[in-house]
C-alpha cells in the first residue's frame, strides 16, 4: 500500500535525506521517498502504519500529516489562520521598525529621512536574524533565490550585505550606491520569491533567518516590494 504525506520543517537537503532515511528504517516501510520542494513524503508500507507511529520516528523539528486530496474549506482557512499565526514576528518587527523610523524624523517630518531610516533599521534587524544561524541560513536561501543557487558563497556573504547597506542608510554613507546594491538584490531575490509562490512550492522564508520558521508567503513578496519603492523613490529625488 502507498500514502503520501505532508512533511513541515524540513529546510535544506540535509533535513530531507535525514526524514527518509528514519522513515525508511521502519520494518513496515518498503520504500518511502521525500521531495523537499514539494515537502510531500510518498511511503510503500508493508502494513499500515499510523500517522503518530511515523512523528515519533521523526525529531521535533518535523511534523507528518496525511495528505488529503480532497481539502475542505475548513482546513485551508484553519492553514491561514496558521500561516498568519507564523508571520506574526515578521508583522511585529515591520511595526518596531517603522515607529522608530517615524520617531527619528518626527521633528521636524522627514520622508525622505523616514525612508532612509528604515530602509537602514530594515537591513540591521533583518541581518541580525541570519547571522543567528550562518550556517544554517544559506541552505534556506538558496531554495529560492537565484544567485544563491547558482554561488552558494553568495549566501554566506548576504548577511553581511545587509548589515553594510544597513550602516550605509542610516549614516548617510554613499546613499546612491547603497540604493542601487539595494535594487539588484531585492530585485534578484524578489524574482525568485515570485516563482516560488506561483510555483506554490512550500518552503521556508530565510528573510529572517532560520532561528523563526516562517513560511514563504505573500508577506516575503510584499517586504521585499516595499524596500525596492522606497529604493526607487529616494533614487530618483537623489538624481534630481
């Protein structure tokens, strides 16, 4: 007999080889294989096996849950609700974020020194979260962004990007130059988040590292779009 499962938590290749490799153990598994893109687990088992006899035989970090070819309105509306619950930290710290952008400038109102505030505070939060697990943040983010599939180096060094961009914005230093980096970069992985979702592949966002499993959503679309407006606007007041 042959079932297929959903699997959460997996974020690299490293977790999918592990999560086959447990579930394979079992004696009544014949065969189980784990697509990590899709995070779907397609098991040939001798006998049944129950879904709770599986999750112990996988860590914490991962949840299995039969998938249901037939999915009612209830349960996508409760895996909102879950997604919604998830993102709350990215909501929270968008809100921090811009209250101490408006206070910085509030007297006398600057836009354009609100705009360059967060952009700065944005880059610095952010970062601080991807450099709470380097390791563990370049396998994330080359899931879904185009250079870091290509360089893998390229997501070891991205923190880093932002933490200079982010001292740039908030010093002043080269503005036009940290606007334009800003632009390239946000644009690149801006594409890759938009093939994501319109691939509708289940995966983690890296925006914020991996220390906080948030799952890549329209909310990582709209971040990303907000910084390269805000990119674009300050760039054509600084040319002019």
């Amino acid at each position: 007999m042959k079932h297929t499962y959903i699997i959460t938590g997996m974020t690299c290749d490293g977790c999918r080889t592990s999560v086959e490799d447990k579930l394979n153990a079992l004696p009544e598994v014949e065969k189980a294989s784990v697509n990590l893109e899709t995070s779907e687990a397609i098991i040939e088992m001798s006998n049944h096996i129950s879904t709770e006899q599986l999750q112990m035989a996988l860590s914490d970090k991962y949840s299995i849950s039969e998938k249901n070819i037939f999915k009612t309105t209830s349960s996508s509306i409760d895996k909102e609700k879950s997604d919604l619950h998830q993102l709350f930290p990215l909501f929270l710290i968008f809100a921090y974020i811009i209250i101490a952008s408006a206070l910085l400038n509030k007297n006398p109102w600057d836009i354009n020194g609100f705009m360059l505030d967060f952009m700065g505070l944005f880059y610095v939060v952010f970062s601080f979260f991807k450099l709470l697990d380097l390791k563990g943040f370049p396998e994330s983010f080359k899931m879904y962004d185009p250079i870091a599939k290509v360089i893998p180096l390229y997501g070891w060094v991205y923190p880093f990007i932002e933490v200079a961009l982010g001292v740039m914005f908030l010093m002043r230093i080269e503005t036009p130059i940290a606007l334009i980096i800003t632009l390239i970069v946000l644009g690149i992985t801006t594409i890759g988040v938009t093939k994501t979702l319109l691939d509708k592949k289940s995966i983690q966002c890296a925006c914020l590292g991996t220390a906080l499993k948030l799952p890549m959503t329209k909310a990582t679309f709209i971040e990303n779009s907000i910084m390269i407006v805000m990119a674009i606007v300050m760039l054509i007041k600084t040319c002019n």
